[in-house]
C-alpha cells in the first residue's frame, strides 16, 4: 500500500506534479451533452442520544444528500448543491432511467414502532436537483441499505437496528407505497470475537442480535439476497414479483463461520459467482450461484488485508468491477482498498492494496465509465478519486479530494447517457 513520504519536501514535489497532471487533463476537451453529477449520502444526524445502544454513529456532520459535478476528463468533484437533511439518508438507490432516487433515513424514528424511514426524489434532468415525492416507514428501526428490484417495481430496504428486511412497491410516478411485505428472520447469534479475525483484534460490529445489513435481487429477479450480520446468515428469499411477497427458498441460506459478520456481498457479471464480505474476520469468501434454485455453496475464503497484518479492522464495502476481472474491498481502521484478481473460475488472487487517503472509507463506486473510483471516507469528512488500471486493477491517486461531512455512499448520474425505455412504473 503506497503511503506517500511524509517529508515536506516530498509533498511538495508530489502536489505540483499531481497538480501539473490535472490541470494537463483539464485542458483536453469535454465530451458534449450532460453533466455527470454523483450525489452522496451522508450522516446527518445530532441525535445520537435518542438512538440505539451500541450504534458507533458520527455526530452527523454531513448536510443531507450532497450533489456534486463530476470532471469526466480527471474525475474531479465539484460542489453543486445540498438537499437538506437531517435524517442521515445514508444509503441511495438510482432507478435505471436516472430519473428517481431513493433513499434509507437511518435516523429517523417515527410511529410507535420507532421505525426509520425511506425517501423517494424525482430528478431534475436539466440540472440534477431533486424534489421529494413521498417519505414512507421502512418497516423497521435503522435502514441501512436500498436496492431496487430489475423490474424497477420494488424497493428492498435493510433495516440494521430493527433485523428486518422489507419491501415497497414503487408506483407509477416514482413515490413509494408502505411495506408490501416485512421479515424479520430468525436464527442463532455469533459470538463477539471471531475465529477467522486478524491477530490482536478488537473488533466487534454488532453480534448482539440480529442486524440486517444488505438486501438485493439477483440478477434475474427471482430471488432476493439478505444479509445478517448479527445472524452470520446469507438468507435466500423467493420474490413474487406481482405480490411484492417474499417467501424462504430451499435452502433457505447459506451460514459463515459464527462471529465473522457478513456485512455485504456483489454478483459477478457472470451472475453464477457471488462474493461476500465478511466485517470482524475481514474475509472475502466465493460463493457459487445456481440461479434456477438460488443455491448458495461456499469455495474460497481470502484476507482482505495484506500478509503479517495485526489489529482490529472493519470490513466495509465490496465492488466487482463491470468487466469482472477485479474485486475491491474497504478496510476501515486499515483506511486501505484491497484490490484482488479475479482468476478463470472466479477465485481471488491478492493484487495489492491503496490508502484511502482518509479516514474509515465506509463505501466506494466506480464511475459510469469504470476508469475512476471514488471512496467516502466516513470519519475523514471527504471524498477520494483514484484512476483505475483496466489492465492490473490498480488504483492511483488523482489528488482530488471533495469535502462532504460524514459521507456514506456514493450513487453517479450521467445527464449525456440516452435514457433507457421507461419502466412500467415510469
């Protein structure tokens, strides 16, 4: 992992080289037609006293949902407007048309049930702005995760803080209905530590009871993957796609080692490979699909960390790149990206690791192209922009940095793109 030489000298040099090379790329000429914007999801909110026990919340320096124009040529961000809120909607969903977002108020308390919430936006397509349609309840406490179903009729929502898993039918201008279906799976606790973890580490997320934490359809739609921390449980649920119902598939899951903590998990575009992140053992596990059946079974499990390492760290955020040769994998307290091969069969050979150039990189994406990558940098209060190697997967830093509070999660929207043939619910 390249750390640069603390030496002022060093930084000097190295800052008017790196400015040297944006300002060449800057001046090569933009592509014509819309802007790229990314919108972020932050931690937004000051009421840490009104939350759950054992919530490891900032204390909600970001803003709302941060819109930020996108250099195409250097992968710059630039400031362009904050919709405020105080909620934390730190998850966001786009539909494929770019015309909706959506999303997860982690904050948000409402009802008797103390539930969060979830927020759906029409954008603006001359400028990005958004303009909410409706704020529903997410059918449990603390959502942590969106993603919509293929058909773009749904949204799957993660409720971390209440163990649920729901579901919200989309309607036809965009808004969100209430919960078309709720689960709350059952099952036995990990333990605090596990086995697999680093040596010497601390690490503990949330094995005191059950923590939804991901939820997502399959490539095809007919099945929906959730994923529970507390629980060291990938669950397969079957997906009516009329009824927005969900029903345990046969298997109904597939367990990790108790205390590891699965935290997210990404299709390879083949759809038969899945990989899965684990956030206390800091592993990447392969796991093979059988789309007919949802069928998970497990075949290689890898550090995400670099040989020797020692200490506590949490996993966070897993991507596979769009032409399936890599995945990348956030290590938060090690502030690194781990960047891993992927080999004929689908298993993971380390490639090297970047510094995040921040703090606690909680989540990371990839622009439409696949040549930039961004991080959130949680704790750090920024966002990062690395140039991604097509050819070795690596990540160099641009040197461009991007001031959000607390960021989350990064979601990018290209206004030059042709939009896609509308959705039924379009």
């Amino acid at each position: 992992m390249n750390r640069p030489d603390p030496t002022r000298r060093a930084f000097v040099q190295s800052s008017v080289a790196l400015v040297g090379t944006a300002a060449l790329l800057s001046a090569q000429p933009q592509p014509a037609g819309g802007k790229l914007l990314a919108y972020v999801g932050t931690f937004s909110s000051p009421l840490r006293d009104t939350l759950p026990t054992q919530v490891d919340l900032p204390p909600g320096n970001g803003r709302g949902i941060h819109l930020l124009e996108v250099d195409r040529a250097t992968g710059a961000l630039t400031a362009a407007g904050v919709h405020e809120s105080g909620v934390s909607p730190s998850c966001l969903a786009l539909n494929a048309a770019g015309t909706r977002l959506y999303s997860a108020n982690e904050t948000d308390r409402v009802g008797p049930g103390k539930e969060g919430t979830v927020s759906a936006f029409a954008i603006d397509r001359a400028d990005g702005k958004l303009k909410t349609l409706n704020t529903v309840r997410s059918g449990g406490a603390g959502p942590t995760y969106v993603s919509l179903h293929p058909s773009g009729q749904f949204l799957f929502v993660a409720n971390y803080f209440g163990g649920s898993v729901a579901v919200l039918p989309v309607s036809a201008n965009g808004d969100l209905g209430e919960p078309t279906d709720v689960k709350v799976a059952g099952g036995k606790v990990g333990p605090a530590k596990s086995a697999n973890a680093p040596r010497g580490s601390f690490a503990f997320s949330g094995h005191d009871r059950t923590h939804a934490h991901m939820i997502q359809s399959d490539p095809a739609g007919r099945f929906v993957l959730h994923v529970d921390l507390g629980l060291d449980r990938i669950f397969v649920w079957k997906f009516d796609a009329t009824k927005g119902v969900l029903t345990a598939n046969d298997p109904a899951g597939v367990a990790l080692p108790p205390g590891d903590g699965p935290r997210h998990v990404h299709f390879h575009p083949n759809g038969k490979w899945l990989y899965s992140v684990q956030e206390e053992a800091s592993t990447v596990v392969l796991f093979d699909y059988e789309p007919d059946a949802g069928k998970l079974a497990a075949r290689q499990t890898v550090s995400t960390l670099p040989p020797g390492f020692a200490g506590s760290n949490f996993c966070s955020e897993l991507l596979v790149s769009a032409d399936g040769k890599f995945v990348y994998v956030g290590n938060r307290l090690h502030d690194s990206i781990g960047i891993f091969a992927v080999g004929p069969k689908g298993t993971l050979t380390h490639a090297g690791d970047e510094w995040t150039r921040g703090n606690y990189p909680r989540s990371f994406a990839f622009d439409p192209t696949g040549k930039f990558l961004t991080c959130c940098n949680q704790r750090g209060d920024n966002l990062t922009v690395f140039r991604v190697d097509g050819a070795t997967g690596g990540l160099a830093f641009t040197g461009h940095y991007a001031p959000v509070g607390n960021p989350s999660h990064v979601v990018f929207l290209d206004l030059a793109a042709p939009r896609p043939a509308p959705t039924p619910t379009e």
